[in-house]
C-alpha cells in the first residue's frame, strides 16, 4: 500500500519531497500525496489521517502521543518568522481585530505570545491568501502573515508593524520553529522515514531543476524569483537535521507556551527526542 502523506503547496514543502512523491528515493514506499494548508493538516493529524505528515510546531501538545517528530523535512530557520502587517500607523493592536491563518499555528502562538501584555480585540481565523487584501481593504486592521508574504506584502501597501522571527531570535537566540514533520506511530519507522527523506532533500539540492516543474505547478500564485527566495530562506541546514539549535527552540517553544497556559503540558523527552 501507498504511504499517505500530506504537505502544504508551499515551494520548500514541494522542494524537499519532490523526489520522495516521485519515486526517486532508493527503498522508499511509493506515496499517495494531498496537498493543504498547515491549518487543514494540523485538524487532519488529531484524526490520525496520514503517515507522514506536515504541521505547525504548536499543534505538537496534541499529537504527539499519536506521532513521532522527525528530525528533518520541517521548517526552521533564521529571518524568517511571521510577521504582523497594517495598513500604516498603527503603533500597537489595542482595539484591533487581527487576522491569522489558523489557531494553532505556531505563527498564532508566537503572535500570542508576544501580544500577551497587550492584547488585540479580537482575532479571526482566515484563509492565508485573503489576510493581506483583507487588511489593505480595510476588513482587518492587521493581519498574521508568513512565507511569501515576507516578500511580497509592500505591494498591498501594508507596512511590517513586527517581525515575530525578529523578536523570537532575539529574546531566545534560537531559530524559529514552524513546521514539523511527523510519523504516524505504529504506521511507518521513523528511522526509516527519517532517511527517506533526507535521502529527497539531498536529491533536490543537488539537483534543484528537477523539482522546478513540479514546485511550480503548485505555486501558480507565485512568481519564479519568489518561489527561489522562498526555497532559500526555509530549504536549510534544519531541513536535514534539527540538531541542538533544532530541538532546543522546539523545546522552548512549547515550554513557553505551556507555561503560559495555551498549551498542554508535554514532557521533554517527547518534544526534543524524536524516536521516544
């Protein structure tokens, strides 16, 4: 049987499992493929839908009793956080309705994160391409923005009132933890996975014309230099291997939020040690 597995259309999710989906990795299992939004995968993953799956780092609390983190093929990085957009002027969110694109995002959780002294009025949950029109059209008064978004927002005239990476790296000095990939326990080895895909990303390195066709006919909306800068910025060094730099901003995410009662409580062991 097909190993089901489900990543978002984003060129780095495209990028790194292109030869993976293709059949291109010696030993692999052949893939069955959906393609959605993080905020559609992290729902589906609480029903245990798929083998291998992609979510964001702060729906981990509720998932990892049924999943195992591997130590590749996510999105962590440096410069490369969510930021909040506004149409100009704002200085803070006091009274604002802010849009974001899912509730348990880990952009959500650091935005809430970093608004908790200082809280919007109200939040709504909304689909990614429809927050910056929406804030430029006047429907929000800021919006939660990522990937892409980084590079293209001064075309709705929006301005940049905070870059969560920013704030993230420099109250903690670590990366920014985004997206996970997991393992559906009892369904496939994580070692196993783990080299599997390792083995695709090394592919598309190496040879990053033979995902263009594909990483392109899933970002239409994109322009060529965008998609390039996009696979830049969140294709690297954590893409292969967490590492400590890795595991511990996982762990400082999710004890941060813990703490701070918007998670569950995890231990640390199955946060950071990805075959516990």
């Amino acid at each position: 049987m097909a190993l089901s597995l489900a990543i978002s259309p984003c060129p780095n999710d495209t990028f790194v499992f292109h030869a993976l989906v293709h059949g291109l990795v010696p030993g692999a299992p052949a893939v069955e493929v959906t393609y959605a939004d993080v905020d559609v995968t992290n729902t589906a993953a609480e029903r245990g839908a798929f083998d291998l799956v992609k979510v964001s780092y702060a729906a981990l609390p509720w998932l990892l009793d049924d999943y195992h983190l591997l130590p590749c093929g996510g999105a962590l990085g440096r410069g490369c956080g969510p930021l909040v957009l506004t149409a100009g002027g704002r200085t803070d969110l006091t009274g604002a309705t802010v849009a974001v694109p899912g509730d348990r995002t880990t952009a959500y959780l650091l935005f809430r994160l970093w608004s908790a002294r200082r809280p919007p009025a109200r939040i709504e949950v909304v689909p990614f391409h429809e927050i910056m029109p929406g804030v430029a059209a006047g429907t929000y008064e800021a919006g939660l923005v990522i990937h892409e978004a980084r590079f293209t927002y001064p075309r709705f005239g929006l301005t940049a009132l905070v870059d969560l990476g920013e704030w993230w790296e420099s109250d903690t000095g670590l990366p920014i933890p985004l997206g996970a990939i997991l393992a559906r326990r009892g369904a496939v080895d994580p070692a196993e996975a783990a080299e599997w895909i390792r083995a695709s990303v090394r592919q598309a390195w190496a040879n990053p014309e033979a995902t263009r066709e594909y990483v392109l006919a899933h970002a239409q909306e994109m322009e060529p230099d965008v998609v390039d800068r996009h696979i830049a910025l969140y294709v690297n060094e954590f893409t292969a291997e967490l590492g400590p730099d890795g595991y511990g901003a996982v762990d400082a995410l999710l004890r941060r939020a813990a703490d701070a009662g918007l998670t569950p409580q995890i231990s640390s062991s199955r946060a950071t040690a990805w075959t516990s």
